[in-house]
C-alpha cells in the first residue's frame, strides 16, 4: 500500500517537476506584444530584435528601431524641392529630399529584456524613454536655431551673395527638419519647419538671379551646356543672359600606356562664374579616365567631368 502510495504521489510530482522545469523556456509575452505594463507606450518607445547571439540581438533591435523610427517620419515628411520654371528639383543635387534616421541621436535606448529559448536564438527588447530622449534632442534643436538665425542675419546687396549665405544654411536646417521630425515620433509635439521655410527663401531669391552658361570646347559643347544649365535650373536660377555668366572651358586628351590593356583620357575642366570683371567662384579639375577602348573612354571623360563639375560648383555655391 505504501509502495502504490509513493507511485501515485510520483505520478503527480514528475509532470509538476517538468513543467517547474519548462518554464524558464517559455516565450515571454513581450517577443510578441513589446508594450506591457511596466513599459508603456506612451511613456516608451518599444523594438524587439533577435539573433543567433546577445550582440547581434541588440544589433538587430537598433536596426528595428531605426526602421520605426524612419516609417513613421516618412508617413509626416514634407518633401522640400525648389523648382524653376521650367521645373527641376534643388534636393536632387543636395541628395537631400529623404530623411534619415540615426539610432544614436536617441539617447537612453537600453535593453530591458532578454530571453533565449532552447534553440540558442536570443531575444532583446530595446527601450527608448520618450520625454529623457526629446528633451536631448530639443536642446540639440535649439543650437540649431541659433545657428540658422545667425547664418541668415548675414546680409549682402549682392542677390547671389545672399543666395551663396542661405545655400549655406541649407544642410543646417536639414538636420533640425530630421531632429523635429524625431521629437515628433516621441512625443507628437509639432516644431518650426525650418527647411521648409529656408527654401521658400531660396526658392524666391532664386528666381531673382539670372545666369548665362558659356562653354568653349571643341569636345559636344552643347552636352555641357545642356548639363551645367540643367543643375543651375535645379538650384531655381533663371536662364539666359543678365546677372552673371558661368563660363565652361574643357579639353580632353588620350594618354597611351603600351602595357594597358585598357584605354585612357584626360579631362581638364575650368569653370569661372563671375559678373563683369568680378569672379564670384572659380575652379579646376583633372583627371585620367580608363576604358576598354579610346572612344568610350573619351565619353566617359566628358561625362565625369560634367557630374564632378556640377559636384563641385554646388559645394562652392554652399560655402
């Protein structure tokens, strides 16, 4: 009888005993549905990420969160162009029209939660603080509305002075556009668009200055002519002669190496934009381009020259 006992009370404890066992095993709840009580949502902002490891969990959930944090910006971004009339896009030579997203900007992330199942798959659950993140990121916004009001305040009876102070100005306030826009996914307070209202500015003095493109080249003058035009288009001038003159000299020269298997040219490109006799912005560049043969190498020379050319114009105008 007391064996029977013993057997049935051991029936009972080995499932008891298991399950006991089993329990540290189980999905936690947060894997699934990342806000509970003790983190709520609208005191935390919440990702979870996994990996074969602790460090690539928490690499993944900082990639999560950037992921969070770029949707729900894009769903509020104002998409800033300045456009000539014949149309033509400012953010497409600034690379500018989209807004990223750093994981670092959002101080206090931490990982609360970690969990690894039985398979070795580790879990993390990343949380960021909203109010202790904005308010960071709200004395960060301030330094830059000091400094936009600062870079604005330069004055110049020179219309393409004034634009070359602005344009300047143009990727400070990019960055106080995409910090707003982050304080806005914590907290939904709504900040001063500064982008917006620096390139309703440049847009207007823009269409206040004219500008003539003058290329001499013996190398199809008239694919420069058309590109350099595009790209002052694009930056919202008016075309054709008046204010200022951009004049383009290119020449090209293939270089022979008997060992090559591939072809070379050198481009050497000028470009002078000035009014009168006064020169606003100059520069120079030169280099080697490689093909598999003359002509296309010679194609290529024209056509890096014309990208750097309008590369550099631009990072000139800006400075």
């Amino acid at each position: 009888m007391v064996m029977m006992r013993k057997g049935v009370l051991l029936f009972f404890l080995i499932p008891f005993l298991v399950s006991c066992m089993s329990i540290p095993n189980q999905r936690p709840a947060w894997i699934g549905r990342p806000y509970d009580g003790k983190y709520p949502e609208d005191k935390y902002l919440l990702v979870v990420g996994s990996g074969s490891s602790y460090q690539k969990a928490v690499e993944n959930a900082r990639i999560n969160l950037a992921s969070v944090f770029s949707s729900q910006v894009e769903a509020v971004t104002r998409i800033t162009t300045i456009d000539s009339s014949e149309g033509g896009s400012f953010d497409a030579l600034f690379e500018q029209g989209t807004v990223s997203s750093n994981v670092e900007d959002l101080v206090g992330s931490e990982v609360v939660s970690s969990f690894t199942d039985e398979m070795g798959q580790t879990y993390v659950r990343l949380a960021v603080e909203r109010q202790e993140s904005a308010r960071f990121l709200q004395t960060r916004l301030a330094e830059l509305t000091k400094e936009l009001a600062k870079i604005r305040s330069q004055t110049s009876a020179d219309r393409l002075e004034r634009y070359r102070f602005l344009l300047s100005a143009y990727p400070v306030a990019q960055e106080a556009g995409q910090i707003a826009d982050r304080i806005w996914v914590l907290t939904k307070e709504i900040n001063p668009d500064h982008l917006g209202a620096l390139a309703s500015e440049l847009r207007t003095l823009a269409r206040s200055i004219s500008v003539e493109v003058i290329v001499n080249s013996e190398t199809d003058p008239h694919f420069l002519k058309a590109g350099f035009e595009g790209a002052l288009q694009n930056l919202g001038f008016v075309q054709g002669g008046g204010d200022y003159a951009l004049t383009v000299t290119y020449d090209s020269e293939p270089i022979l190496f008997e060992a090559s298997p591939y072809a070379y040219e050198r481009y050497q490109l000028s470009v002078t934009l000035g009014r009168n006799d006064k020169v606003v912005r100059s520069f120079s560049l030169s280099e080697r381009i490689a093909a598999l043969h003359q002509g296309d190498a010679k194609t290529k020379a024209l056509q890096s020259a014309l990208n750097d050319g309008i590369e550099t114009l631009i990072g000139l105008l800006s400075q």
